[in-house]
C-alpha cells in the first residue's frame, strides 16, 4: 500500500537510489508549469551496461519502497536492460544505456521544462 508522500521528496528518495549504484548524468525536467503534462517529473540517467541498468532501477525500486512506502506502478524495459521505465504516476524515471540516451535525446524534447543536473 502506498502512503501519501510528496513528489519532491519522492524525487530525493529515487535520486538517492540511483546514487546507490552509482548511475552517471543524472538529471531530472521539471514539468510542474507545463499544461497538461503526463507528470511532474522525469528522471534521467545512465548505466554502463545492460546489468549496471538493472541494477540503477532496481535500487531505485527498493529505495522507494523501503524508504518512501511507496511502490512502482509500471516497468518496462527490464528484458533487454537498455532504457529502462519506472513509472511512480508523478515521477517517470528513464535509466540508459550512454548510447540509446544519445539516441532518443529525450531531455531535448522539452526546452520549456526547468532541468537540474545533478553531478555537480
């Protein structure tokens, strides 16, 4: 069952997980002041391999779950392990292989969206 939880402090918890197994270019856009946005946020990073992407999701799954009482809705993603979707309803969080990343460029997609890098 989840419990209420905001969505910031969920974004904390989800980068905590990522962080956890050492996800690259993590980076998260903003969709809070977007009309009709299908969340309030992305989260996007890399793993190095399909396994590192496994690893990066999966932690963030039980970082979420275990810190945050909250549970993911939707996965997709995890039999080839190179983009990997986790969908929370409010926070979709997108884990790449480097190169699909590149390929899909999907933090262009929104020039109007606020993005915060987090590998400062």
């Amino acid at each position: 069952m989840n419990k209420t939880i905001s969505s910031k402090k969920l974004l904390q918890t989800i980068i905590a997980g990522i962080e956890e197994k050492k996800g690259k270019n993590i980076c998260s856009l903003d969709f809070k002041k977007i009309e009709n946005a299908i969340c309030k946020y992305f989260v996007i990073c890399e793993g190095d391999s399909n396994t590192h992407v496994s690893a990066i999701s999966n932690s963030v799954i039980d970082f979420t779950q275990k810190k945050a009482g909250v549970k993911v809705w939707k996965t997709t993603g995890f039999d080839n392990a190179e983009w990997v979707i986790l969908d929370y309803a409010d926070i979709m969080v997108h884990v790449f292989q480097p190169h699909i990343r590149s390929y899909y460029a999907i933090e262009e997609l929104w020039a109007d969206c606020t993005i915060k890098d987090y590998n400062l």
